[in-house]
C-alpha cells in the first residue's frame, strides 16, 4: 500500500533543515554528476567559526567514485547481525552491494523470494527509464464524435490531470481540467454529451488481490486510463479517498466545467468513432511522475508507467496487468539482471502475490547507482525518499536510526505481516552502497526501527 509516516514527534525546524540538505544534493549532483557514484552522494561536514554561536549550515560535496577506503566485511556483518536477527524483523533477508565495484559487502539469504511491498515500485521506476525517455508525456486527447454535439475524450494513460486550474502538489507539472476545457472551448465545440473512450486499456481494472476495501482507504483507484488526481477525492491529500469510477468521476467534473449536465456523461467500453481531434494536454514528464511515484509511493501511478513500457514495447497490444508486469520483466532481463525467480502480480506492489529476492533489489538499484550509469538512471535515485526529510521516509529516522536521516535514500514498503526498505546510502568514507531489506512474519511498527537503524549502521560503521 502507499506508505504511511509513522515514528513522528522532530520539531519542524529540525525536518526543515533535513530537506535543505536533500535539495543542496540534488544542486551537488547536477554541478558534479561525473564525479559522483550516486546522485547527492554525499555531504561535508559544516563549518562553523569556534566563536560563533550559530546554527551549522550543510555544506554539499561529492566524493569521486573510489575514494572510499576499503571495506572488511566481516566488520560489518558485526554490526549488522544482531539487528539482523532481533525477533522485531522476524525473517528477514538482505543484501549490501559496493555501488563502484558491486562487492557483496553484506548478505542473509539474499536470493530467497519475498513479498516486495512498495519495493516493487524500484522495478517499475528502473524499466521505465531503461524504455522510455525521461521526458516522455502521456497526451489525453479531446475530439469531436461523430454524433453531433459529442465531445470524446481519448484517454492515452494518464492518471494524474489535476481536477483544478493548477497542478496539483501531489503531480507537479500535470495537465489541468481547466486546460482540457479549454482545448475544447477553442475547438468551437459546445458539447451536450460527453463520452470517455476505453483509450489503451484491457482487462481488468483491479489488480490480483486487490480489495475494494482500499479504494476508500486511500490506497489505491481501479486502473482506468484516465482520471484527476490518480482517483482522489481530496486532491491534496496523499491518503484521501478514491472514487470507485475514476474515469467517470473525471468525465463529470470536465462537464461541469464546460456546462454539461453531468447524467450525460458516459464511458464506453468500446472505442468511440471521432470526427476530428480538437486538441490535446500532457502530462508531466516521465522522471517527475517518476518522482511522484517513488516519493508518495502512489500504487495508481506505478500501474500506469508500467503500461506506458508495455505499450512501448508492444504498441498494437492493449495494456493489462499481465502485459504491465510482463514488460517491467522483460526490460530488466534485456538489462542484464536476472529476473528467473521473479514473480509480479502487479507494478506498484499493491498485491501479496508477487515475490522478489533482495538480490534482485539491489541489482535493479545498481542500473541506477553503478559508476557507468545514465544521468537519466542518476535522477532517478534522486527521486528516492530521503530519510527524516521526504516522502513515505520523513517521519522516520529519529532516535537510534538519526545518523542515517539525510544520507540514506530508499524505497519503503508495506503489507500485513511484510515490512521492506531498499536504496542508497553513502558511508562516512565516501563509499555509495545499495542496499534492500525484506522483513515478514513481525508488525511493521515493530520492523521499521530496526530497518532504518540497519541503513544507519552503513552510514556510520567505521568497517575498514
């Protein structure tokens, strides 16, 4: 399910300067990305005058690829075997991965398949990218039927049009209603009816072992291909509601806009003969929806990029569930990780049903973080939640786990009974590991301290 902060209880000012590092990062990162083995790869120490009482500011560096000192394993797995196997995690498997040379510095049955939780989402984000180009958009088109005064619009896969004039916080950069009205309004047309057409989409719109408990949860909207907000009522909030018929739902707020009684709304399950295209409206691109994704770990829109693969990889093939997790696999096998083990029931993670190893986590995060990777790849670890600052990370690391908050980088992810963390970190040597811890069997109230202090350990472990 999408992510939920727990572990509250920092001053405000405290999480505000935990961000102004990440955002100092990311301008690192921009400046110096050839140096680096991770994007905001690390941060020096501030500097503070002895007689000046006041607050350190972050000063952001980056450490070239192989500077670290060397590593002793067997170090390591000293501080980390007794969080490892504390009953709070239950079963848990991992793996640490060296990012430069992809040295196994650490592993606990790192090939045995678990529940991925949200992790699932690090798949979808890597095949996207290694797809599609990290400026794609998906068009919604708008066009006049064939009947008269029908206004169709001919959804392309894009579930984050914003229900307002501006784009909403959740989806920076999306299109807006107000924007597709008024593609309408300067085609001349003034519809009396108006007709969603099934657009790209097959199949069904609920995922294997989804329940429609979640929808009004906050979790997750059946996958139509178009909709406002990804289904939520509430379009600020990230755990508001979800409208059962997002697609329909979408159709009557563009009537009322346009004046159109909303009963004559209707969305069709075959496709709708159009006389002309009025116009059409994007969405953000790829890499910023990609961000929305990975930072608010929203499940409507991982099912939607893994269409987009999907339809990229066969485009005269309608997209379903099975072809969306079929094209995530088949990407990252043509990538060079070894997806044998690998079972998707879904892209966003939503579904008990999939199972992914720790090994394959770390595989898919190194396409991202290994030295030879694309800047594209780069931005994409960048988008990662940043712990105690953004995202389904920033009301953890406080306490025990706080060395970690502002370095460590990573994916959560949570079910019953399943608890998941997987990212980058950079050691206080400089080295950027990849890293992916799966627990199960314990509650996650109980196994996320334990993961986060585990991330914080390869920050801080003096292990040479």
């Amino acid at each position: 399910m999408a992510e939920r902060g727990v572990w509250r209880g920092r001053g405000l000012a405290w999480r505000i300067g935990v961000a102004v590092v990440a955002v100092l990062l990311l301008v690192a990162g921009l400046i110096a990305a050839a140096l680096a083995t991770d994007v905001g790869d690390d941060m020096r120490d501030a500097v503070v005058e002895a007689d000046e009482p006041t607050v350190p500011e972050p000063s952001p560096g980056l450490v070239p690829a192989g500077g670290a000192a060397p590593l002793d394993p067997a170090a390591l797995a000293r501080r980390l075997e007794p969080l490892a196997t504390t009953p709070a995690v239950g079963d848990l498997t991992g793996r640490v991965v060296d990012d430069e040379t992809g040295q196994v510095l650490w592993e606990r049955r790192p090939d045995a398949p678990r529940v991925p939780a949200s992790t699932a989402k690090l798949l979808t984000a890597v095949a996207a990218l290694s797809r599609l180009p990290s400026d794609k958009r998906v068009d919604t088109v708008l066009a006049e039927g064939t009947e008269p005064g029908t206004l169709v619009v001919v959804p392309g896969g894009d579930p984050t049009m914003s229900a307002g004039a501006e784009s909403g916080p959740l989806f920076p950069g999306s299109a807006t209603l107000t924007e597709a009205a008024d593609v309408v309004r300067h085609g001349g047309l003034h519809p009396e009816r108006i007709v969603v057409d099934p657009g790209p989409y097959t199949g069904p719109d609920m995922g294997p072992g989804w329940s429609p408990v979640e929808i009004a949860a906050g979790n997750l909207a059946p996958v139509q291909p178009w909709m406002l907000d990804a289904g939520r009522i509430d379009p600020a909030e990230v755990y508001s509601p979800r409208h059962a018929e997002p697609a329909l739902a979408a159709g009557r707020a563009l009537a009322d806009e346009l004046g159109v009684d909303p009963a004559r709304v209707a969305v069709s399950g075959d496709p709708v003969a159009t006389a002309h295209e009025l116009g059409r409206v994007h969405s953000a691109p790829l890499i910023d929806r990609l961000r929305s994704m990975l930072e608010h770990s929203d499940n409507v829109l991982a099912e939607a990029i893994c269409r987009e693969v999907a339809l990229d990889r066969e485009p005269d093939r309608k997209a379903d569930f099975a072809g969306g997790t079929r094209a995530v696999v088949d990407t990252l096998a043509d990538s060079g990780v070894d997806m044998s083990d690998v079972r998707l029931a879904d892209c966003s993670g939503m579904s008990s049903e999939s199972r992914i190893s720790a090994t394959v986590l770390t595989d898919v995060l190194r396409l991202a973080a290994a030295p030879d990777a694309s800047r594209e790849m780069r931005d994409l670890l960048d988008a990662l939640p940043v712990a105690g600052a953004t995202g389904t990370l920033s009301g953890r690391y406080e306490g025990p786990s706080e060395p970690g908050a502002g370095w460590v980088r990573a994916k959560t992810g949570t079910l019953t009974g399943t608890s998941a963390l997987a990212g980058t970190v950079t050691d206080a040597g400089g080295r950027s590991m990849s890293f992916a811890l799966l627990a199960r069997g314990t509650s996650p109230a109980d196994a996320r301290p334990v993961l986060d202090r585990i991330a914080s350990e390869l920050r801080v472990c003096d292990c040479s």
